[in-house]
C-alpha cells in the first residue's frame, strides 16, 4: 500500500439532545464534539471523532483541537498506511494524556485502513458478531421523572437500563431504585452506576442492601472516585452483586495494577479514556487472560465513535455487556450511515469501514 497520510482536518459539531443527560458528575443538554477526517494521497478518507468530557478525560474542546492540529497531526503527515503500527506508535507517543484526541484519530486510521482493504470495521478488528443489543441509561431525577423514563424505555423494547445514582444521598439513591423496580417488573435487567459517588464502605453496604431486598441489580459501576482503587477492591470483595471498573480505568497499567488487586469483576472500555481502539484491544486482551469479561461504552458521542466503539464490541468475544446508546440520544446525526438501531438490537454496518458519510457543512 503506498498512499501516506495527506490531510488531517477537524469539524466541530453541536448537536441538542431530545432531553437533558444527567449524572452524579454533570449535566449535558447539548452534545458538542469534534469529528476528525484523515485524507490519504490515494483521496480515500477516515473518519474519528473526539467527545470533551473535561469532568472524566480532563479533555476540552479547544485542548483536543490543539492537540490534532498542531501536536499529532504534523507528525502524522506522509506517513504510510504500509505502516500502520509506525501510525499508531506515533499518535500514542506524540503527547502525554490527551486520550480524546488520539481516539478520535486512532478511529479514523482503523476507518481508512479497513476501507483500503475492503472490509467493514468489524470484520477489521475480529468480526465476532454482527449484531449486539444495548442498554438505555435512566438519568438522575426525582423518583417519579426516573420512573417514568424508565416505563418508556420499556414501551420502547429495551429489557436492560442503566440507572444513574450516587448524585445524592445513597439512602436516596435506594429509595429510587427501588421505585423504578417496582415499576418495571421483575424481568427487567437493572444495572447502576454510580459515576463515583459513594465511598467504599457505605456503597458496600448499599449494594448488600438491594441485594438483600432482592431488587436483582445485574451491575455496579465505578462505585467510588476513580483514584481509589484500594475501594474498588474492597467493594468487590464485600459484596455478591458483580462491581464494573469504569473511571479507574484509562490505560493498561491501570488495568493490570486494578486486576492484580481483584479490584473489580467487569471492565467498561471507552475510546474516549483509552486513547481508542488500539488500546482499549489491549485492556480487553489483558482482562480476557484474568477471566474478566469487558463492557463497551461511550461518553455522549455521535453516530461516528457509537459505531467505532460497537464495531470493536461486536468484534471480541470477551465482550458481553454494551452500552451503546449515547447516540439514540442525539435529536439529529452530523452524519449519514452507520450502526442501524431497532429498539435496543444494534446492526453493525457491512462496511467498508465505519460505513459512514459526512459532508463538511463549513
């Protein structure tokens, strides 16, 4: 293959969403991020896409931007896509951090090498599967606004929900759980996630308890700060109900120091925290060899990294658990094609690539 790297350029987009996103950490009412096109000398383009989650990442808007344009870009271009490990190499190593950035092109690399080779993105990456069924997330809210959310989804098709807590007081947070529990039925999968927000002694207690009153929650995720891994370990020790590692994970290092300490018993992969696809394989090879099953997720992303990161879910068998509905969220998408949702079942694109379109509105 002899076409190089020849233009690298970066669109922003704001996008409202059909209502307000809530969490114990933040409040999202419009989604703004950068999408990220690689144009090769062949005239063959990948796409990518960067989501500012300053709160998690610590990325912006303007630092991502930065980042490509003036940090990793430059290094990129006439580069050969003979050489992809030397193109992933040198977006890895061109700044310390900056995960969002290099995600976003990382993506759009593994978009325009799957397209030269004439292969969807999934079947790039492992092709395991073809379709995968998601969850849809439960803001925080008032008991009654939970609920009612929740009955929707139902009416929807969706047979899993994510419900945001740790925002308030924890006996607050089972007082709603247990509403939405009594609302949805037995059948239901419910999974929490705390974003953080309890300590570890009290979340263990909190979970105990819902297990005790047989609310049958599946998961809880990243119930205390990121940092404190220690409380991680004591909280999956302590406890029955499965414990995902979200936030304490960015990198295999974490991974690997969190695994060795029994720190957790499911691990959700995001691009956006990995640095993208390349990485995010890695944690999921490295969790496979310690027996622990992944999650892939997003933060609130559009059409274009949604699909990237279904493409990478539905590709390992190591993966079993998807949230993947940050862009049924969106009241419109930047772009056309992509991953095709009916109710909570998603079908991954035949490609070639992301199987997506954009036309730059500029």
């Amino acid at each position: 293959m002899s076409a190089t790297i020849k233009q690298i350029e970066v669109f922003p987009i704001a996008v409202p969403l059909k209502s307000p996103f809530k969490t114990a950490l933040r409040t999202v009412t419009t989604a703004e991020s950068l999408l990220v096109r690689l144009t090769d000398s062949d005239g063959v383009s990948g796409l990518g896409e960067a989501a500012p989650t300053g709160p998690i990442t610590g990325d912006t808007s303007a630092s991502i931007r930065y980042a490509i344009e003036n940090v990793i870009g430059p290094k990129l271009k006439g580069l050969s896509l003979a050489n992809p490990e030397q193109l992933k190499t040198t977006i890895e190593g061109a700044l310390v951090g900056n995960h969002s950035p290099k995600a976003a092109l990382n993506i759009a690399l593994n978009d325009l090498l799957a397209k030269h080779y004439g292969v969807s993105l999934t079947e790039w990456l492992g092709g395991f599967r073809q379709q995968v069924k998601t969850d849809y997330t439960v803001s925080v809210g008032t008991a009654a606004e939970m609920v009612k959310h929740a009955t929707q989804l139902i009416d929807e098709g969706f047979t899993t929900l994510k419900v945001k807590v740790g925002s308030q007081s924890p006996f607050e947070d089972l007082k709603q759980v247990r509403a939405i529990r009594q609302a949805v039925g037995p059948d239901i999968n419910l999974r929490l996630d705390a974003n953080q927000g309890w300590q570890k002694k009290q979340a263990a207690k909190m979970i105990n308890q819902m297990q005790t009153e047989g609310l049958n929650i599946e998961l809880v995720e990243q119930p205390v700060p990121a940092d404190d891994f220690e409380g991680m370990a004591y909280v999956t020790a302590h406890t029955e109900t499965p414990i995902m590692a979200d936030e304490s994970i960015f990198s295999v290092k974490d991974a690997l120091r969190l695994l060795n300490m029994s720190g957790c018993d499911i691990i959700n992969l995001k691009l956006m925290k990995a640095g993208g696809i390349d990485n995010a394989l890695k944690i999921n090879t490295l969790a496979e060899a310690y027996g622990v099953p992944c999650m892939v997720g997003s933060m609130i992303e559009s059409q274009v990294s949604v699909t990237a990161a279904a493409a990478m879910a539905a590709a390992k068998q190591n993966i079993v658990y998807y949230d993947l509905d940050a862009a049924m969220m969106f009241k419109d998408q930047p772009t056309q094609g992509g991953i095709t949702h009916d109710g909570p079942l998603i079908t991954l694109p035949t490609g070639p690539g992301l199987g997506i379109t954009f036309q730059n509105s500029k």
